[in-house]
C-alpha cells in the first residue's frame, strides 16, 4: 500500500468523528430492539419512508472505493468516469417504474426467490450463491481495502488492524439492528458523506485559485465526458451501451441494492426513493470525482499509477473541525455499504437457501440463522484482508466496474426479458446463466494470463484485450440469444404460473399484496420526479458530452 504521510487530528476533529461513532450505534441498537420477526429483520417491516429508501440506497452504493477511486480516475482522465454515476440515475428510475412494481407484488424477500417465481427453483439457488461469492471477492474486500488507505493516514494503522475496526463496528450493529438499523443509519451516513464531501470539494476549490483558475490550468479533454471508441478506459460505445447493462444489474437486480426498496411502506415510497436516489447519484460528479480534477492542479506530480491517493492527499488540506466532518463521511461511507453487504449475504442465505430446506422453520430460528450468517460473513471479511494487498490497482473504481461487468450479463438478461416476454422459460434462463458464468470466467482468466504472463491466446486475444465495456456487450448479447434460443425450444410457462410476473400477464388491477398499493397523489409526485430528474441528466450530459467536446475539436 502506498505510504501516507500520518496526519494528526484536533480535539474538535475528534468530537466530531466520535459524535457520529455515538449516534450510528445508537440507532443500530434501538432498531434491534424493534426487529422481532423476518420482515421486520430482513425488511425493515416494509415500514420505510421514500427519504430513508432514498438515502439508504445512496449510501450503500457509495463507499470508499468511490471516494478513492473516483477521484484517482478523475484525476487521471477527468469527467468520463462520471458517466458511471449518471447512468446509475436512469438505472433509479428503471428501478421505480419497471421493477420494484413486480417484485413488491410478489411479495418477495429476495432477487433470487423472483427468479424462482419467474422461471424455476434452479435459478434462485444459482444467483444465491453467485451473489454470496460475488460480494466477498468485490464489494467487502474492495471497500476494506479502500478504507484501509484512509485508516493508515490516520491513525498509522496497517491493512489488517484497519480492516479488522472497520469490520467489527459495522458488524455490531449490522447483526443487532437488520435492515431497519441499517437503512437508519444509512440514511444518516448518506448525509453525514456528502457534507464531508462538499467541505473538502469547496476548501479544495479555494486551494486551487478557483473554478477560473481550475479551468485554465487543467486540460481541456478532463472537462468532456465524450472519449474515442479507442479510449482504453471510457470508450464512448461501451460507455453509452455497456454501461446500461451494468447499471439494470446492479441497481434494479442486485439483493445488495434493491433490499432497501422492499422494505418501503408501498410501491410510491418505493419509487419514490428509488428517485431520490437518482437526484443523490448526480451528485458524486461534483463532490467525488471534481476533486480529482481540482488535484491535477493542487498535486501535479503524483504519478498517474499512484492516483489511488489523490482523496487522501487532499485531506491534509483541510483545517481542524473540517477535517473531522470529512473523516466521519469517510466513515460514513465505508460503513454503510459494509452494512449493506452483511445485511444482504444474511436475508440471501437465510431465505434462498436455509428456508427451503426447512419451510417450517419458526421466525425465531430465522431471525438466528440471520444473525449466525452476518457474523460468518463479519469474519470472512476479516479473514480476507491479506488477499487485498494484491487488489492495488491505480485505480480501483475501475477495477470494481471490470469485474461486475463479467458478473452481470446474463442477470440482466434473464431479469428484463423475463418482464417483457413471457415466452422465456426456466430452461433458457438457466442456460443463458450458465453460459454469462463460463464467458466471464475465462475472459477474467485469460485476461489475468494475458497480463501477468503474457500470453499470446491467438485468435482469441481481441476478445480478451478489448474494453471489459465492450466485452460486456458482446456477452449480453450472447446470453440474450441463449436464453431466447433454448426458450423457444423447450415448453413455454403457463400464464397462470407466470400471473403477475410478466407485463403480459398482469392485470391492471392485479395486487398480490397491500403493500403494491399507489395513490393518485402518490403517483403524480413520482411523474414529476421523473421529468425533472430527466432534465438535469440531459442538460448535464449536453453540457459534458457535446458542448465541451465539440469546444476541444473547434
């Protein structure tokens, strides 16, 4: 790990870091309290506001690998990367007005048990165990890792003794408290980080001369969001359509995310949240990856294989009671999606794989085998750290997005189509799955080969080569063609089994459960929501992707 100069703290900087340490755990306790049985536990009791969704969603997406690694990628390419951000806004919306209407009417506990309402019990087992896998070897150890960078300039504590604090006070309350604690104190942490960001994005600013100052000393293509098909990190084909697969997997399909959704007292604070969420996601381009750009100014010599620590470096800029506000964001952010994660892997293993094998288990052994599988999980984590050395990366945000981009095709595939068309059945959803596996094993190997060892890999070297945006493309399209060649093959579903499950099969006034209920008011505040929200996205994406490139080529 790159060495940090140690920087010292105030008194203010520490009642400040404390105060929110006090608070979060507070709230994690009293909600323990309150979760008695699987829905409370696991769902919050589906009694959570738009604003807390909202704000849960938000601050279990952003963590530290996105304060780290958004402005380490800022830093070395500018605004492109933020394209990442903003297609997760139209992923939000998707997620309100495609999605959480079917699984809230279902009534289901977890992405996996849809998929075993949609195609068959096979699928569940499948994405269980591929989300359990995945969110150890990505989301946990990424975000340690992340954490570890800033825990180190701290307190000089090395990658292990950091990871081990960030694990254990996460967990305390994570295990307590289930969803309700941990949406509560994410909604917290969701204001808690972006106030820290926008201190150090503004005191950053000033340090640099201004935004007239910034705008004259940094490149001109770190301002424009529109990069050559060549571009080996942010190509702009995979960036407008690699991008949009990644972002229906991980917002709209992954348990880690959408768990907060379902939780909501109904389907307007659902997508009502859901929305919020979109706004918040606008915001990381200004207060997360700006400041890389504000450090190509205020460091102009850190390497760019060293861009990792650009956030880091930023905070020794930052005057006492400032700089304990930033770090308690910091804490914020790592703790939430840590949170989020342990949450997920317990309602995951809990629900898709325990419960089937015992469909009469009582609520309280549930709510035990909840808590046993966050604790395994909590010690997991611990157990991983000495594997994140070899994560380094100069820039890990892009690191987390190549391995879900290997990770999501077929997901994606096997959730949209499955909505649209109900001629897809369990059989072609399995083998497109299956098929999105192998694909993104051998690309990750081969590419680990390639680069490591370089391996020639002859006629196959342009598909492992290429951008992982690009290869994304290529294997949604593959598992698009498995899961509707094999469908169309094999027998189709009954509409009475699929009742509910598909557009096709849903009547207007279908409401497998109360909580599926909206209102007329409910319904106009989301539309206009969803315009607005539009309109920000449009005139941000006009301004960054044609206004500014079309100044670079005059």
């Amino acid at each position: 790990m790159t060495q940090l100069e140690h920087q010292p703290l105030g008194a203010l900087d520490w009642l400040l870091i404390g105060a929110y340490f006090v608070v979060v755990m507070g709230i994690g306790f009293y909600f323990a309290r309150k979760s008695k049985d699987t829905t409370g536990y696991f769902l919050a009791g589906r009694h959570a506001g738009w604003i807390a969704v909202g704000g849960a969603l938000f601050a279990a997406n952003i963590s530290s690998e996105h304060f780290v690694g958004l402005a380490g990628t800022g830093f070395k390419s500018g605004f492109a990367v933020a394209q990442f951000e903003l297609f997760a806004a139209v992923a939000c919306m998707l997620l309100g007005w495609v999605f959480i209407p079917f699984y809230i009417r279902a009534g289901v506990f977890t992405m996996p048990e849809f998929l075993e309402h949609r195609y068959n019990k096979q699928c569940r087992t499948y994405l269980s165990m591929i989300s359990l896998i995945s969110y150890v070897l990505t989301k946990i150890s990424v975000t340690l890792y992340a954490g570890a960078l800033f825990m180190e300039m701290l307190f000089g504590w090395d990658l292990y003794t950091s990871s081990l604090a960030l694990v254990i006070a996460t967990g305390i309350y994570t295990v307590a408290g289930g969803l309700s604690a941990v949406i509560y104190t994410e909604l917290l942490q969701a204001f808690v980080l972006i106030g820290g960001a926008a201190c150090l994005t503004l005191v950053g600013l000033d340090k640099a001369g201004g935004l007239s100052a910034l705008i004259d000393t940094v490149p001109l293509e770190h301002w424009s969001m529109l990069k050559p098909a060549t571009d080996p990190d942010h190509p702009w084909p995979g960036m407008l359509f690699g991008l949009p697969i990644l972002g229906i997997w991980y917002w709209c399909t992954d348990q880690y995310i959408v768990q907060r959704a379902l939780g909501a007292k109904n389907v307007d604070h659902a997508r009502g949240g859901a929305l919020f969420a979109g706004f918040l996601k606008i915001i990381p381009m200004f207060l997360l990856v700006f400041p890389g750009i504000i450090a190509l100014k205020l460091f102009p010599h850190v390497e760019p294989g060293k861009s990792n620590t650009i956030y880091p470096m930023l905070t020794t800029l930052l005057p006492t009671g400032v700089k304990g506000l930033v770090i308690a964001g910091l804490f914020a952010a790592i703790m939430s999606s840590l949170a989020a994660c342990f949450n997920s892997c317990g309602t995951l293993f809990t629900m898709d794989l325990y419960k089937p094998k015992r469909p009469h288990a009582s609520d309280r052994e549930l709510l035990l085998v909840g808590r046993v599988v966050t604790v395994v999980m909590v010690i997991i984590g611990i157990l991983y750290v000495p594997m994140m050395k070899y994560l380094g990366g100069s820039q890990l945000y892009d690191y987390l997005q190549r391995i879900q981009a290997y990770i999501s095709p077929p997901i994606a595939a096997v959730f949209l189509l499955g909505l649209f068309w109900k001629r897809l059945n369990g059989s072609g959803a399995l083998a497109s799955l299956y098929a999105g596996f192998v694909l993104g094993v051998l690309r990750l190997a081969l590419e680990f080969g390639m680069n490591a060892w370089e391996w020639e890999l002859g006629f196959v070297r342009p598909l492992v080569a290429m951008n992982f945006l690009h290869f994304a493309i290529v294997m949604f399209a593959v598992c698009v063609a498995i899961l509707v060649g094999v469908s169309m093959m094999t027998p189709a579903q009954g509409d009475e089994r699929l009742r509910g499950l598909t557009f096709a099969t849903t009547p207007k006034d279908a409401h497998a459960v109360a909580i599926a209920d909206s209102t007329a008011a409910g319904r106009r505040m989301t539309v206009i929501g969803t315009v607005l929200l539009c309109a920000i996205l449009a005139a941000v994406w006009a301004v960054f992707y044609v206004i500014v490139p079309m100044r670079i080529s005059g």
